[in-house]
C-alpha cells in the first residue's frame, strides 16, 4: 500500500487491497498459500490502521463538533480487529478455527470500511479543504511506511505523542518479518 492522492483517496484504494486479500484467502486451496496471503493481510490492515488512527482520527475530532464520539468509536473498532489480527496469527490456516476467524475479522472489517466510506469520508471531504486532504494523504502515506505490520491489540496507544513508539515497534516488527520472510511471496 501507498498510493497518490488525498486521504480519502489513498484509504479507499487500500480498502479495495484489503478486499482483495479477503478474496485471495477464501479462494486459495494450499494451507499455505492461504497462510501467506493471511499474513499479508495482517500487515497491510496493521499499517493502515496506524495511519488512520495518527492521522485521520485526530483529523476527524479537529473537524467535526462530534468528532470525539466518532473518533473514539472508530477506535474501538480497530482495537477488536487487532485482537482478531492477533488471535488469526496464532492460528494454523488448515484448522476449521482458522475460517471462523476469518469470517468474523471479514465481517468486522466489512462494516468498518462501509461506515468509514459512506459516512466519515463524504464529512471529511465537505469538512476539509482539498489540500487539507492531500496534505493528509501524504501523512498517511508516510506513516503506513514506518507503522508497525503485527497486531500489538492494546501496546499502542492511539494519541498523536506515541509516532515514536509506533514507528520503534514498526522498525522492530519489519525486522522480524525480513528475518522471517514474512509477508514476501505477495
């Protein structure tokens, strides 16, 4: 992931990748094949949910009068995805456990992007100037490079002041995964 354009731009074509990865796991038959695309999927939800939270979050509670409400709740949203992300890693893609799990991380995910386009994304546009928005994306695009790619469900909190913390357990976390070869074979 990492795209051109404004945020909502940028987010939207990762919600589109991440469908994908839904679909490349459901239709592939090899245990590990389906295991390789799961991790892929892990990583790009990973980074994309960093960047919302440093980014778009503070944006929506900058510019909406209940953006608190809204922010928290997208949050909260995020925090039950990477517990699933966290319970989907330990889990071996030939056991019926693993499809169950990934079903409920799909319809999570799936609800979560249907609110995010159809609602917050039309109030970010009307809310923010487009070069607000550009600037936003370009934030975003900076942040999924250096996110961490592993569920860390509760280690990092979502305030603005913890970039650094992020992007230290991001570093830590793409050197496990080039040591491993994790999320390669794309």
């Amino acid at each position: 992931m990492g795209h051109a354009g404004d945020i909502i731009a940028e987010l939207t074509v990762d919600h589109r990748e991440v469908d994908g990865l839904f679909d490349r796991i459901e239709h592939t038959t090899p245990a590990g094949e389906r295991q390789k695309a799961a991790e892929q999927l892990t990583i790009e939800l990973v980074r994309h949910s960093v960047a919302e939270e440093e980014h778009l979050y503070p944006a929506i509670r900058e510019y909406f009068p209940d953006g608190d409400l809204i922010a928290d709740k997208e949050l909260a949203d995020h925090a039950r995805v990477e517990k699933l992300l966290k319970d989907l890693e330990a889990l071996d893609a030939s056991v019926p456990e693993f499809d169950q799990l990934l079903a409920e991380l799909k319809a999570e995910v799936t609800a979560h992007v249907y609110d995010e386009e159809q609602n917050l994304f039309p109030r970010l546009r009307q809310a923010c100037t487009p070069q607000e928005l550009e600037t936003l994306g370009a934030r975003v695009r900076r942040a999924k490079k250096f996110a961490p790619t592993r569920p860390h469900p509760g280690a990092l909190p979502a305030q603005p002041h913890h970039r650094l913390l992020s992007a230290g357990t991001g570093l830590v976390d793409r050197a496990r995964d080039f040591l491993s070869g994790r999320g390669r074979g794309r």
